[in-house]
C-alpha cells in the first residue's frame, strides 16, 4: 500500500483527566485517554456515557470544563472547529455531510477552505486526479453524489478529510446507514490507511463485530467515566459488553408484590419495515402479562423505536398480529379508552406533547373528549382545568403556572405531567421506552416508583429501555431486542450479564 | 407495596388561578407583535412612498378618509370585507393543523361557478330555497378542491402550500373554459358570462345598509369557527395534531380525518365566498371571480395569528386599504398596485415578526422571577 504522503502522516491526540460539566451535571469526568499515531482507536459505551462529549471537546465544539490535551505530543488549545482542522483532526459524521446534487469532484473542491471565489476546474481536475492515484481506494469524481451508493458516499468523506489534509480521524458510528459488506469494505480501507501511517482514527461504535475486527485499542466510557481500556486482542467481547454495562452492581430489582396476572399484550409474528426501509422488524413472540413488568434491553437503533410506532399505531406491519387482552388493537383512541392502553413514550416533550399548548392542556390531552364512558362535543374548560390542578398537585409537577406553555417546563416535569395524564384512570397496559432518559435522580427515582406502582395496581408493562441498570431494577422478565428481533426471555432472577451483553451485540 | 413520597422533592408549589397580569401578558403576545408588525411594514412603505416623492402622511390620511371617512366609505369597505373574511378562513382554519394553505382564490372562483351555473337551473326554485341551495353546493365545491389538497399531504406526503397554490392556477383555467365554453351565455358577448341570474336569486344587502347579507353570514361564520376551535373537542384535538403530529398519533387521534375535515371546512368557506360574489355583486359567474380576494385573505389570517375572532377587525382593516386604491389613483397619481406592494411590506413585516414569538420576558409571567 502506498503511503498518502510523505511528510505528513498520523498524529496521535491524548486527553489528561478532562471533565466537562453542563451545569449540575456531569458529561465526562477525568478521562484521560491516550491515541496513538496511526492507530485505529475505539470509543464504545452506551447512549449518555459521554462519547459524543468526549469527541465535542477535541474537536473544539465544546470547550472542557478543567483538562488538557495534547496533539502530536504538543499541548493544545481547540477553542473551535476550525482550529481543530487547522491541526490536521477531522470528523466523519454518522450523516453525511456532502451535497447530493454537487459531483464528487465538485464536493472535494468547495470543502477546501480556501477553495478559490472562481474555480479553475481543469486545474482542479488534474490535481484531484493527482491525489486520487495516491489514493489506496477510489470513488467515481464526475457523478453526482446523490448517485452514488452509501459506501461510495462513506468512502468519499473520508476522502475529503484526507484531501483537506487531515490526519487524526474521528468517525462517529460511520457504518449505522451502511449494510454489513459496505461496512467491511470502508472499515478496511479505513484500517490500511492506519497500518500505512497515514491516519489515526478514533471511531464511535457500538457494534462489537466490527471493534474486534478492526479496532487496535478500545476505551470504553460509562456515565462520563473512564472504565475501560486495552488492546482488543486482549479483551472478550463479553468483557466489553460489561464495561459498557457497569457489571459492579447492578440495580437490584425493586420490591414488587402480586404475582403475573393473564397475558394482556400479545404481538406474534410481525413484520414490518424498519425506518430506514432497508430492513425489516420482526417480532416472533412478544408477551406481557398483567402485573408484571418486561424490560425489554437493546443497544439504540435496533428496532426499539420502530416497535413503539407499531404499539401505537404509527407504523403498518405487513404480516402477523398485535392484540390487547385478546382483541384486534390499532391503537385507535377508541381501542386504547376500552382497553386501557397508555404510553409513555421517549423524550415526552417531542413524542407526547404539544409544546406551546399550556400544561392544563397537555395534561387533558387523554380525557378532554371523554363525558362519562361517552364522548362529548364541547369541552369544559372548567373541569380540565380543575382536573389538571388535581393532578399537578399529586404528581408534583413543578410549573410556574398551570396555563404556562408545556415547553417552559424542566424535563424531569414535563415527564410527571405526562405520567399523571397517562397514570390516571384505569391502565391495564403501560408502554414506556426511556422514561428517565436524561432526568435528574430525584425525577428518576420517582417515576420508576410510578412505574413500578402501575404493575402493582396489575398492568401489564412494557418497558423498553437502553438503560440496564433501569430493566434490571423493575423488570420481572428481560428480553433483548437486537437487528429488529426479540432475542432473549428470562425472568429477572435468571438473567446472566454476559449473555444479555452478547445479544444485545448481535449474538444469537 | 404502598409507594408514597418516594422523594421529598421540597417546598411544593400551589396553584390558584393566575393572576389578571399574567393572564394579560399571556395573552398580549398575539396582540402586540402582529400590531408591531403592522405598523413597521407602514413605516417602511412609507419610506417608499417617500422615494417615489409622494408623502406618506397624505397617503395614509387620504387611505383613511376613502376607507373609514365616511358612511359612504364604510360601506365600501364593507362590502369588501365579506369574501376576505370567508379567504381568511380558509388559512386559518387548516392552519390549526399546522397546514400552509394558500390556494383559497381556486375555491372562490370554482364556488362562484358552481353558484352561477345551478342558477340557471333553479330559476323556477323560489328563493328562499334555491339561494342556500347555491350557498351548499358552492361550499361543496369548495371543500372537496381545499380537502382534496388536505387529502394529498396527508395520504400522499404533497406539499399543501405548493400543491394548493397550483391547483389554484388551475381552478381559475377551469372557470375560464366553463364560462366561455359549456355554461356561456351567449347573450354575453364582451365578457364572457354565465347567464344573468333571475332576480328572484340575487342576494340582497342587509337592511338599512348598503351591504350585503355576505358581510353578516361572514362574521357568523367566523364566530362559529372560532368556538369550533376553542371550545369543541374537534378543535382541541386538531390544535393537537397541529401542535404535534406524534403526540396526536400516540393520543390515537384520527390525524388524516382532522386534517381533511379542516381543509375541507375552509375550502367551503372559500366557496360560499364566490357563491355570495355571484349572487349579491356580480349577478353572473365570470372572469372577475378572480379578484384576489384569497390571496389578501393569507395576510389576512396572518395577521389575525389564525385566530377567527381576530380576522374581523383585520379583514375590515385590509379591505379598507383595498377600498381606498381608487381614490388614491385619482388624487395622487399613484398606479393600481400601489395597495398590492403596501400589502406586501406587510405581509413580509409579518413573516419576519414571526421568528419573534417567545422572545420576549414580558409576556412569558413563568419568566419574570428569573429577574
């Protein structure tokens, strides 16, 4: 393999102890991590384990609360984007960055930042076909980019940090639009350009595959910690898989009383497209019983999102059936009334609230049509307002006022307005994905106790979570859904670690 | 297990109502940026006026005067408010769902079509019974133009501001060929026309006024509309899909029929709109149902923040600066479109004010401890 250039190659970077607070809260604390130069580096962990920080502060978007860095073996300061570029670091983005309609050529050459005000293009074709013979791989210059397919597209950002010169590359989850031959390809080329000194690269991932099999170091973050790092060769997947997770105490689960009541959802045998279109959803067996909560775990994008749309009637499934308490459900408001049926569904503010309507309003989103077991067609303002100040006062929602918009709320309130719409009145199935996702411990502690007291009152719970500890705390029975299928079933007690870890990876 | 208090969170809050300043405050939002607005886009046509070496103070007073000068006037405006209110409307009323619709003019022309070619077959009908009977099947024509365009964007992803805005070119082609081809009189030579209506069908004006029944069924229909949205569960569910798509989805709301039936409603404003235009001004169905009564409508609905109660005084506002483009003409020499480019500093102050919605402390009360 040919080397990209002869005076410049890989850089190496190293962060010392850098933290980063926003606010009260801590992102990313003491995490020194070392890169060496021509490496291929990577940085697993879970969503919300400071990452994407972590790569925010070196590449300058964020500047670190206390820390330092060193890039190339020198000190440095980032304070933006720019001067990160200026110092030979790029970033590949999970999205791509190039405009569809431009050629490649044509991409390459306005990306440059002294790209001229009028360009010479036979100039520029000739020096662009001069680095592309130097090149360990090539993507077609003269078609628009549109045309070309995701790797070619993948491929071609990384193209573009070399052509601009950059020399330490950050790639963030680059493969998730690619399929898994796409991946190997790019990934390969990738891992050339390290063994020939070109570049170094640190790349976000989660899946486990493609570390192993390409990866030279990992540094594995945890809640904004440091919790583990070394060669890959040396570490087992499933050893990974429980840095990710925090394997050192795992929440116990919460005390709970009755004991699993008839099956209440049942979805068997559904298909349905994925967002993207290109794969699919496919649910064999999916159970919940009354009085029992299923936590169902999985690493982000595995289907998670898709199975929320088809429970509450957002996305079409194509083959098998989803029923409530034996009957037929598409989550026609009429259906959820009779059958019970609640949602909780993520980041609440975006997925189950109008942002500029008031909190009375928002919070009479389940009832304002409802006149006794009837419906009614005129609303009483009266009676909602009534009802939501009830409300509000029993779950504790912190607002300035009741008829403030929805959005002025802190997060962990919008969430205990949402719970009090949804908890209130009878709930015979909860579905609840990520409800703590970004709150605060009091908020958490709170309304995982909500949770846990709807299961209680006999609903049955799905809860679909990234979050470990959250399943391992209120499930009754754990199941993983990994590349849009259910893989595991295990009441909570008989869960091993390591082998939730391998399935979440993709393992079966 | 009993799960109270599982976190002492501290001092709670209480709540009794708000009070009567913040209520205010609250309110005045929709109030003064819009005003603000209003005035902003009159001061810099006034800086227009100025480089074109007319005076602005001239032009607003005489804009005034042939406006709101006198009974005369008012009645001008007047009568000119009444297709505005029922345009306004038809933005307003899909507006709630979030929807841009700005093709009202098709569904006024089609409206007015519609009205003037059933005339001709209901002329034995005595009035009483043939003039709503006009009245729904222009409202019909209406809703099914502006409701199949809430069908494409929900059914089929179309963008409904293009889509509308389009198909409205096309409404007014469709008129044109109906009244020079298959309902022409041919009685009607230098304008092509649908025949003249028996007199017994003309809508007349409203008793002591010289304004016709158009105006009041208007306002009737806008206070309707308004307790539609605020006080009916239709509306409350459509101000959620239109605040949100997937919180109404998750609420299991049936997004497609609101959206269908809101743009329908509006489009069957819009055609009772051309049916009145037909029956009550122009006696026959022609070319000049194309007055560009939907497009003030948009800045009209703009204005009025979608709000139905809110688009009276400002469709009588908007209708007076219409009322007063002759008189300006005349006196001081200004051309036809003058109205047309003072409409369109408005419309672009308004659009720009939109991006200052929630910016202000004064009118967010949850803001004002925050010091």
């Amino acid at each position: 393999m040919k080397s990209v250039s002869s005076t410049k190659g890989a850089i190496g970077v190293e962060t010392l102890h850098m933290t980063m607070r926003f606010g009260a809260f801590t992102a990313l604390d003491d995490v020194s991590v070392r890169i060496e130069p021509g490496s291929f580096h990577a940085l697993l962990g879970e969503n919300g384990a400071g990452k994407s920080t972590l790569v925010k502060c070196i590449m300058g978007f964020y500047h670190a609360t206390s820390g330092e860095m060193l890039i190339d073996g020198h000190e440095a300061k980032v304070p933006d984007p720019r001067a990160a570029h200026a110092l030979g670091l790029g970033m590949v983005y999970q999205h791509f960055t190039l405009v569809p309609s431009l050629t490649a050529a044509e991409n390459l050459v306005i990306s440059r930042e002294d790209a001229p005000a009028v360009i010479d293009w036979r100039k520029e074709s000739a020096r662009l076909e001069d680095f592309m013979t130097r090149m360990p791989f090539r993507v077609p210059l003269d078609r628009p980019v549109r045309a070309l397919a995701a790797g070619e597209k993948q491929k071609l950002e990384i193209l573009k940090q070399l052509y601009l010169g950059r020399r330490f590359l950050i790639l963030d989850e680059p493969t998730s639009v690619l399929t898994p031959d796409e991946a190997d390809e790019v990934l390969g080329h990738v891992r050339g350009l390290c063994e020939a000194g070109a570049i170094t690269v640190l790349m976000i991932s989660h899946k486990f595959r493609e570390v192993e099999a390409y990866a030279d170091e990992v540094t594995v973050l945890r809640r904004g910690k440091l919790v583990g790092q070394g060669p890959v060769a040396d570490l087992s997947r499933a050893e990974m898989a429980r840095m990710m997770m925090g394997d050192a105490k795992l929440a116990e689960p919460a005390p709970r009383a009755g004991i699993p009541g008839p099956i209440i959802l049942s979805a068997m045998g559904v298909r349905a497209k994925d967002r993207s279109g290109l794969k699919e959803i496919a649910l064999e067996r999916l159970e919940v019983r009354g009085g029992e909560i299923v936590g169902l775990a999985g690493i982000s994008g595995n289907g998670q999102v898709e199975l929320m749309e088809l429970l509450t009637g957002q996305r079409p499934h194509y083959a098998g059936s989803i029923e409530v308490k034996g009957a037929p459900f598409e989550a026609t408001r009429s259906e959820a009334r009779v059958l019970g049926v609640r949602y909780l569904p993520e980041e609440p503010l975006h997925n189950a609230c109008a942002p500029r309507m008031s909190v009375v309003e928002n919070i009479g989103f389940r009832t304002f049509d409802l006149n006794g077991s009837g419906s009614r067609f005129w609303l009483k303002p009266g009676d909602m307002r009534r009802r939501a100040g009830e409300l509000v006062e029993a779950f504790r929602v912190k607002t300035a006022s009741l008829d403030s918009p929805i959005s002025s709320l802190s997060g962990g309130n919008v969430q205990r307005a949402v719970l009090a719409r949804e908890l209130t009145g009878a709930v015979d199935l909860l579905i609840v994905a990520n409800p703590c996702f970004g709150l605060d411990f009091t908020a958490v502690a709170e309304i995982r106790a909500r949770i846990m007291s709807a299961r209680n009152g006999g609903a049955a719970v799905l809860l679909i979570s990234e979050d470990l500890d959250e399943i391992m705390e209120l499930a009754d029975r754990v199941l993983v859904m990994s590349e849009g299928a259910i893989s595991y079933d295990r009441p909570v007690g008989e869960v091993a670690i390591g082998e939730i870890g391998q399935r979440m990876a993709g393992h079966h | 297990m009993t799960i109270a208090d599982p976190v002492d969170i501290g001092t709670r809050e209480r709540f009794s109502s708000e009070g009567w300043l913040a209520w205010l405050a609250r309110r005045s939002e929709a109030v003064v940026i819009p005003v603000l607005a209003l005035l902003a886009g009159l001061a810099v046509f006034g800086v227009f006026l100025m480089l074109v070496g007319k005076s602005p103070a001239d032009f607003y007073g005489l804009v005034f005067q042939a406006a709101y000068g006198s009974s005369f006037s008012w009645q001008n405006t007047l009568s000119r408010t009444g297709p505005l209110l029922f345009a306004a409307l038809c933005v307003a009323l899909p507006a709630k769902l979030g929807l841009v619709v700005i093709g009202g003019e098709g569904a006024i022309v089609l409206g007015g079509v519609a009205a003037g070619a059933l005339a001709a077959a209901l002329a034995s009908w005595p009035g009483a019974i043939a003039i709503p009977v006009l009245g729904l099947a222009a409202s019909f024509v209406g809703a099914v133009w502006i409701g199949a365009i809430g069908w494409l964007r929900y059914a089929r992803g179309v963008n409904e501001t293009i889509a509308s805005l389009l198909t409205a070119y096309i409404a007014i082609a469709l008129m044109n060929h109906l009244v020079e081809g298959p309902f022409r009189d041919p009685a009607s030579l230098n304008k092509p026309s649908t025949a003249p209506l028996a007199e017994h069908l003309r809508v007349g004006n409203i008793p002591g006024w010289d304004v016709h029944w158009g105006l009041a069924v208007g306002v009737v229909v806008c206070i309707l509309s308004w307790l539609l949205i605020d006080r009916t569960t239709w509306g409350f569910a459509a101000r959620i899909a239109g605040g949100n798509v997937r919180a109404a989805e998750v609420q299991g709301l049936p997004v497609g029929r609101l959206i269908i039936s809101f743009t329908a409603l509006g489009g069957a404003f819009a055609g009772l709109a051309g049916m009145f235009e037909v029956t009550a001004v122009h006696g026959s169905a022609n070319a000049s149902l194309a007055a560009g009564y939907g497009y003030t409508g948009i800045l009209i609905a703009f204005l009025a923040r979608q709000n139905p109660l809110a688009i009276i005084p400002v469709a009588i506002l908007l209708a007076g600066f219409e009322a007063s483009s002759g008189l300006i003409q005349r006196r001081m020499d200004l051309p036809d479109a003058t109205v047309l480019v003072l409409q369109g500093f408005v419309f672009v102050a308004i659009l720009l004010s939109e991006s200052l919605y929630g910016r202000f402390k004064i009118f967010a009360p949850e803001r004002w401890r925050a010091g």
